[in-house]
C-alpha cells in the first residue's frame, strides 16, 4: 500500500514538473528566412562594431580590420579587437560581421549646388557632405548650424560659399537670384565681409580672363580677382575659383587662388602649369560629370541604370539625371569629344604629378544629381587616370587638407561616425562605392529612401465634371477638394482670399441648377519675397500630397474664367508627385466669362500617370489681382 | 500487521520515513521555511524585474544568481542550523544510538534541501517567465535546474560543518553571518562585474561564485572561465568539508 502510494506521489510530482518546464516560454523561434532579414534590419547606431571589414580611414588602406564606435564616434581601429567579455549590467556592444564588405568614411562632393531636398538626396548616397559652390544664405544658414549637431543624422552636411563673387551679368546671374555683383575693386573689402558675414564657409569667384579665346559672359578682372583672393585670405577663408580654360586657370592660381573648379576643355595642361599648381600647392575639382554633360557625352543614364541606383533616386532626380545641356558653343561631335578628352587628359596629368584632386560633381546641372553623381564621378576620375585609391582619396581624406571641415571625409580616433558600407572592393573595382550595404552618419545608420517604380496602382481619374462650385470647396466629385494656395508656403508674403458667389442672372448666363449657381471668385495679392510668387486656388487629387493620380485618360482640363481687367493672364501649373517644380501653362483672360481647353497633351515633359495636384494661381506680375472660376471639368 | 521489529528493516522505508519526517518539521517550522523561501524571491522580484538596471538581460541574469542564493540557503540552514540544534537538544545523540543509518539522516537531509531548492527554483522561474519575459530554450530550462539542484551538495557539505562546530544558540547567526555577506561577493545580488575588481577577484575564493558561473554558462552570461575550473573549484570546496565534517564527527565522539 505505502509504496504504491509513494509511486503515485512520485509519479504525480514528475507530472507536475515536466509540465511546469513544457510551460516555461521559449524565446519565439524564427523560420532561417526570418533570421536572415532580422540580420539586415537590425540596428547598429551609436555604440557598436564592425569586423572583419576592409576599411578605408581617407588616408590609408587597412585590408581586415575590426572597428569598434562608441557614442558615434570612431573609437579604434585595430587588426583584431578582442571578443567582448560577456558583461550585464552594460550589454554586450552589437557586432556586423563585414567579411567581404569595404567601409569607407562618409564621400564628400567638394562641388555642389544645395537646395531643396539636396542633402537629404545626397546622404541617400552615402554622401554625408558636401561642399555647396552657390546658393543662398537662406538655404545654407540653417543647414550649416545643424552640421554642428551629431543628430544632423539624415541629411548631408553642408558647407557652403553662399553666394559666389562674379561680375554684372556674368556667370551665375543667370538663374534669376538676385544677387551683389562686382564692378570695382573697392567694393571688395565689403563684399568678402558680406559674404562671410552671412556664412560663407569659403569664396568662391567666378573668373574668365580678357586673354581667353572665348569670351561667352562677362567676368570681373584681374584686379578684382586679385582684391578678392587678399581679402579672402586675410578673413582666413579658402578662395576658389571658377574657371573654364587654361588661361584663367593660370591667372587665377599665379594670383593666388587656393583652388580652381572645373578641368579644361579648351587644352591640355602644360608642364608650366603643373608645376605652377605644385608650388602653390593648389588643388583642382574637376568636375569631369558635369564637363561630360556640356559635351553631351554624359554616361548618367548608365550610371542610373546599374547597381540598382534607380530606386533610391526621387522622380525629380531622374529629371535631373536625364536633362541635358543645350549646344554650348561646341556644336561639332569631334570636337566635343576633344573638349572631353582634353578635360580628362588634364586631370591625367594633374593627378599624375600628385596635385591634389578632389572630387565634385556640380549637381544638379544637367545630367548630374546629388549623391549618385559623386559615384559617377569617382568613375570618371579613374579612367582619367586616378589610381582607384587616389579617386577614393579626393573623395574623402584629400578634402579636409584645403576645406575647413574638420575630421568629415576621414575615419580617425574621435571623428564622427559617418561612413558608409558597400559590398566588394572598391580599390578593384570603382563601382563597388555604388554597391551600398548601409550608411551611417554620425553613427545613426540611416535608412535610404526608395522611391520606387511609378505607382502603377495610382487612382485613374476619367473625364466628368469636378464640380460646379455650388458645394463647399472640399467637395469636389473626385480629388480631395480645392484650397488657398499662396508663396507663403515657400516663404513669400503674397495674400489671396476665396469667395463662392452668386451668379448675377444675367442673360449670358445660364443657371444650370434652380437652387444655387455659384462661381469662385479668387482675389489677393502678388508680394515680393519669394523668387516665384503664386497666389490662387489649388486642386488636390491624390488623398495625400504624396499620392498622386492618373490623369492618362483625360484630354483637357476645361474651364470657365474670367478676371479683372489689370488680371489678364492665369497660370496652370501641374504638380507631379514628390516635385516641386511644376508644368506650368499661361492663360490669357478676359472680362467676360469664357469656356477654355487645357489640352494636356500640349504639356512637355509631363508624366501624366502621377499628378498631385492642379493649382490655377497669379504669377510673375506684382500687384493686386482678381479672377473667376466656374465649372471645372475634364475632358 | 507488520511492523519494524517484524520486517527485516526496509532502508528505503526509513529513508522515506526520515525524509518525511524532517520535511513536516521544516516546513512547521517557519522561522526556517518563510526566510529560505521568501528571501531569495523577494530580492529577485525587487533587483531583478522592477528596478532592474537593464530590462533585456537583467531578468535572466538575476533569475539564475538569486536561484543559487535560493538554493545554497536551505543547504546551509538545514545541514548547518539543524544540526547544531539538533546536538545542543541531544536529539542528534539519539538518532545515532537508533537503529536508524546515519546514511539516512544525511540522505533525508540531502532530500530536504532539493526539496526546498526545487520549490525556489520554480517560484523564480516562474516569476522570471511571467513578470521578467525571461525566455529561454527548454533544454536550458530544464540544465538549470539540475545545476541548481546538484549544486546545492557543495553547500550541504559545507552546512554538516558548520552544523557539527557550532554551538546550538550561535549557530544561525554564524550561519547568517557567512550565507549573505558571501552571497553578495559571489555577486548573486548583483552582477559581479559591478563590482569593484579586488572584489571581482576575491569572488573566485568563493564556492556560490563559481556555482553561479556554472548556471550562467547555459544562457552564454558567464565570465567567460572553463567550465573545469568552477567544478575543480566546486569539488575542493566538498572533499575539504566533508573531511572536516568527518573529523569534527569523530572528534565529537571524542568528548
């Protein structure tokens, strides 16, 4: 009895205690798969490590290195770091195994020009800086205080001449900025403490000799070049140069200039100029994307098209990528191939003779766009004839030798943390910088943006009224509804105010409803303050700014308008998703009501399958103004 | 009806008898069963899961060092209190003139303190799954338990010493004196590498330290030493204070 009693007790403990252990959780198990994207997205930011990684520090190679970074910063850099002890109350520093991977410091464009979404686009590239070569100080302020922070973590840093020094009419007026020029070498003094005042981070001219052959703008002279340079220089500040052609090259560095931007297309170097370059110890940014744009020999539709570049570029980098130069002067195919071939022959022997070259791309001229077109940049200065190591160099380390940007562009003991990882070797092969693993910046690894294909699942929007305008505004049969929109959101001070009002029954009008017939009267005020001013009426069609719809099926927007005499004219302008730069289409009004066909086809270089937005605003004319809407359609 | 003096005497039997008996004595006894059980919980549930440093590992890691604090408690109370009560009573003088083996009152002993260490190790455990999110893999689980069982032995050595030495009225604050002042330097309450490093280092002259570097090695915690070396270490610890106990045995014979 007692010892079967005993064998049950035993036997109901046992049953206990296997059920309690069967209870007890276990972590959650992973299918392989999982494991392996769990391993991409996990995090490493602030504190953690990489080993077995080839590591570029911008100076030198090291070919298996381990790289520990405590709060952002590069910690050590060593052959082998020993295992972790496995400590507690600290946790254990994450580990990235890079066999096989090349970590190199975050690039550095040295020739950019930064507005709109330019840093956020370049660091998508693993561009963490760049160096800006004319923009204005509206932009450039507020980017250049938050470089200062390490939680400037998902855009590039910027550092900026602001805006360039050149002549009445000469380069860089052309872009409807309206900027202080240069008519006397008096003026200089205040000039460069203008300039620096509203923080030029260096000075940059723009320079064209009276000795050059060709003559295609004004330039500011040797007198006054001469005045900037000593100026810069006793303002402590690099002075660089824009130059298109040996001879200006030549003047501008025997007068002291610290660099020269742009390689030539009109000669090749000649020794004098080398060794010229040599003893002022000057550098050159070649710019060899851009010089292949002008000559219309420009490979960034290639360069778009491999290592999977596409999906990370935005829609208006495309454009950007794929624009290209009017003629330039240089009509002839044989000639524009000579043009080239001298800019790269240049940088051949510049490069070949240890001037420092630093790489710029001078995004977003046409054919080039921030951050991609770095990449295509390194290309080109290895078949110039850059060691992959020396392109690799004027990308990174070589910059902080002639640019005030502290340790950026090198992975030494202390300095932040922005580097990028990219699968295979760079120093075989250039392209490899293409093929990125992940980025960080000041140690926050930054998650790049895809932009993906047009969306395919985009609303189709068919032809059928909009609306009448006797219902609110935000009623509209399809879209979103309509809404103010004015310059303020760009930071201009243009005023609009809207009204839907009566139709007076007169008899030119037809009511179409018994109840209302209303029209929409729109009437404010151009200001200056913003480059473009708009103010007027807006009609969203996606659910969201970022949604846009397809608008393929439909012919012509129609409308009926009319204005007040001083009014005249209206702008379409037609929105692309995710662009700010819009199609814009002039119409002439009158006083009277009158029906008008938009024909959409009529529109260049408009993707219609991705429309967000179609606004009918007042632009260019300053003043008041004052126009009628009724009767919105497609067609 | 049969009875003892019938049967050829049932070691087993006695055994259970012996096993029994000790258990309801214990477990009635609460100034010994409310402490051993409560303290190592308590301390867990404050340290480890409610003002824990470090919300990922800390949980797993003080459920593995408060369960050899759990377990080393009844090994040192029952053997080293126990029995120093036990002899200033006489009680312990009588069991050795019963026919009963002295083999069984270690053994029940021994059942006593796997008794009392299986209960904390499932309190703990239990705790550490549902307040901690403490989650490991079965067949860990199920190594630390053994290893906290087994380990408890060493102790159970060390309790019959001090249980033989000292004196009935002095022996649970001796106990007390040596249980918790140790259980800190081995770094069972918190983790030894908050420790000061002098301190760090005399925690390898300690038997708990190395039994908790043992249980550790399961969830990959440890400092990292061979495992030969916690269980050379952990043996020394038992021969020496079985060969003490044995002497003070006999050395009580003696008297």
């Amino acid at each position: 009895m007692k010892s079967k009693l005993l064998v049950i007790t035993v036997f109901v403990l046992t049953v206990i205690l296997i059920a309690f252990f069967m209870l007890l959780p276990e972590p959650s198990l992973k299918l392989d798969a999982d494991k392996k994207t769990d391993e991409l997205s996990q995090e490493y930011k602030g504190s953690f490590i990489i080993r077995n990684v080839q590591v570029y520090d911008g100076h030198f190679r090291h070919k298996k290195a381990d790289v520990k970074i405590i709060d952002n910063k590069i910690s050590v850099i060593a052959e082998k770091l020993p295992e972790q002890s496995k400590s507690i109350g600290q946790s254990k520093l994450p580990e990235l195994d890079a066999a096989g991977k090349t970590l190199l410091p975050g690039l550095i464009d040295s020739h950019t020009h930064a507005y709109q979404n330019a840093l956020s686009e370049a660091l998508n590239f693993g561009v963490t800086t760049e160096l800006d070569m004319f923009t204005m100080p509206s932009f450039a302020n507020p980017h250049q205080q938050q470089r200062k922070s390490l939680e400037n973590t998902s855009a590039a840093d910027l550092f900026s001449a602001t805006i360039l020094a050149t002549a009445p009419q000469g380069h860089g007026t052309q872009y409807g900025f309206d900027i202080p020029v240069l008519h006397s070498v008096e003026q200089i003094p205040q000039f460069v403490a203008d300039r620096i005042k509203q923080g030029a981070d260096y000075i940059k001219a723009v320079y064209n000799s009276k000795n050059a052959k060709r003559q295609h703008f004004p330039s500011i002279s040797a007198e006054i070049l001469k005045a900037l340079i000593d100026s810069a220089h006793q303002q402590d500040r690099v002075l660089v140069v824009h130059v298109d052609n040996l001879v200006s090259a030549r003047e501008a560095i025997t007068l002291g200039a610290n660099g020269i931007i742009h390689s030539f297309v009109d000669q090749v170097v000649d020794k004098e100029f080398v060794e010229l370059m040599l003893s002022r110890k000057s550098f050159i940014i070649p710019t060899l994307s851009v010089k292949a744009s002008m000559t219309q020999q420009s490979e960034s539709e290639q360069l778009l098209k491999s290592n999977s570049n596409e999906p990370y570029l935005s829609k208006q980098q495309h454009q950007q990528l794929t624009a290209r130069f009017p003629g330039f002067g240089i009509s002839s195919k044989t000639l524009q191939t000579e043009a080239l071939q001298n800019a790269f022959r240049s940088v051949e022997l510049l490069s070949g003779a240890k001037v420092p070259v630093l790489s710029g791309s001078d995004a977003p001229n046409p054919g080039t766009t921030h951050g991609l077109s770095l990449h295509g940049e390194l290309e080109l200065l290895v078949r110039a004839g850059l060691t992959n190591e020396q392109a690799l160099h004027s990308a990174t380390g070589a910059v902080g030798h002639h640019f005030p940007i502290g340790s950026r562009g090198t992975l030494s003991v202390g300095s932040s943390a922005s580097m990028i990882l990219v699968d295979g070797n760079p120093f075989e092969s250039i392209s490899s910088t293409q093929k990125i693993v992940r980025i960080w910046k000041n140690g926050v690894q930054f998650e790049r943006t895809q932009f993906g294909a047009p969306d395919m699942h985009a609303q189709k929007f068919k032809p059928g009224l909009i609306t009448d305008f006797n219902r609110h505004l935000n009623q509209t049969n399809m879209g979103k509804g309509l809404g103010e929109t004015t310059d303020k959101l760009a930071g201009g001070k243009s005023t609009v105010k809207i009204a839907l009002v009566e139709h007076e029954h007169t008899a030119n009008v037809k009511a179409r409803n018994e109840d209302t017939n209303q029209y929409l009267k729109v009437r404010g005020e151009l200001k200056p303050g913003f480059m473009f001013p708009w103010s007027g009426i807006a009609y969203l069609l996606g659910e969201t700014q970022q949604n846009g719809v397809n608008l393929s099926a439909v012919n012509s927007i129609v409308f009926k308008a009319k204005a007040s005499a001083q009014t005249k004219q209206l702008s379409v302008l037609l929105f692309q998703t995710g662009s700010f730069r819009p199609i814009q289409k002039d119409v002439e009004l009158s006083e009277q009501w009158q029906t008008y066909h938009l024909k959409l086809s009529e529109l260049k270089d408009v993707d219609l399958t991705d429309i967000s937005n179609i606004s009918f605003v007042k632009t260019r004319t300053i003043g008041e103004f004052e126009f009628m809407l009724d009767d919105l359609y497609f067609e | 009806m049969k009875t003892i003096i019938d049967d050829k005497p049932n070691l087993l039997n006695i055994f259970i008898l012996e096993a029994k008996t000790e258990t309801m004595r214990l477990f009635r006894t609460p100034g010994f069963s409310i402490p051993t059980l409560l303290f190592p919980i308590m301390f867990y549930t404050f340290f480890g899961i409610v003002f824990s440093m470090n919300p990922t590992t800390m949980p797993t890691y003080l459920m593995i060092t408060y369960a050899v604090f759990g377990v080393i408690g009844p090994a040192l109370f029952s053997f080293g209190v126990g029995i120093a009560i036990e002899r200033g009573q006489g009680w312990f003088d009588l069991k050795e003139v019963s026919p009963m083996p002295a083999s069984a009152y270690i053994v029940s002993r021994i059942s006593l303190t796997f008794i009392f260490a299986s209960l904390i190790i499932l309190f703990l455990f239990t705790i550490g799954a549902t307040f901690g999110d403490v989650r490991l893999m079965r067949w860990q689980w199920i190594s630390l338990a053994l290893i906290f069982v087994l380990g408890s032995l060493p102790f159970c050595a060390i309790g019959m010493t001090l249980g033989l030495y000292l004196k009935a009225n002095s022996a649970p604050a001796t106990v007390n004196l040596i249980y918790l002042p140790m259980s800190f330097l081995s770094g069972l309450w918190l983790p030894i590498n908050v420790l000061p490093e002098v301190m760090q280092q005399f925690a390898n002259l300690l038997p708990p330290y190395h039994l908790a570097q043992l249980a550790l090695k399961i969830t990959n915690m440890d400092l990292g030493f061979p495992i030969a070396l916690h269980l050379s270490v952990l043996a020394a610890y038992s021969l020496l204070f079985i060969f003490l106990a044995v002497k003070a045995y006999h050395k009580k014979d003696k008297q």
